[in-house]
C-alpha cells in the first residue's frame, strides 16, 4: 500500500512540475484578436497579459467607439486565451493523475 502511495505522491509531484512549465509556456503563446473593421488590433498571451494594441488613427477621432471597441476586443482576446489556457492545463493534469479506481475527474 505504501508503495502505491509513495508512487502517486511522485506522480503528483511529477505533474506539479509539468503544470508549472505549461504555465511558463503559456507566456509564449499569443492570442491575436481585432474589431470588426480592424480598426483595433490587441494580443495577448495565453496567461492574459496584455501585449499590444494597434490603434487606427480613424478610430481615435470617435472616444466612445475606442473606448467600446477596447472593452469588446480585449475581453474577446483574453477569453479565447483562457480557453487556450484552461485546455492546456487540463490536459496536464489529466495526464498526471493518479488512476484511483472508481474516482475519474476527468469524464
């Protein structure tokens, strides 16, 4: 029993490590995202930090449309990069957990 314990603490740690490189790669992964006109360009990563944004000069005339437009394309940006982020991660644990009979978490 013990054996089998010890054995799925090093799995848990082995999969610790795993999550935390995923996390790390996640930083290289960019989310591009833009208005319906392309008047407004951002990318993210996938850990949703905010890397750039490409205003048109078009755009900066009209304060509220900017203001709507950065509101909209941002929050598209960083949900697409949480999908990216929450799959990853996922797919990390998923692979390094345990198999404990009749306890699936990931059905």
């Amino acid at each position: 029993m013990f054996g089998d314990l010890m054995g799925m603490m090093g799995k848990l740690k082995e999969t610790q490590q795993k999550i935390e490189e995923t996390k790390e790669r996640l930083n290289s992964i960019y989310v591009d995202e833009q208005s319906h006109d392309g008047a407004l360009r951002v990318t993210v990563t996938a850990n949703g930090q905010l890397k750039s944004v490409t205003v048109s000069e078009a755009i900066t005339l009209d304060t509220e449309q900017l203001e709507d437009y950065l509101i909209l394309v941002i929050n598209n940006a960083l949900n697409k990069a949480k999908k990216i982020q929450e799959t990853e991660l996922a797919a990390v644990a998923k692979e390094g957990m345990p198999s404990i009979q009749g306890f699936d978490l990931f059905k």
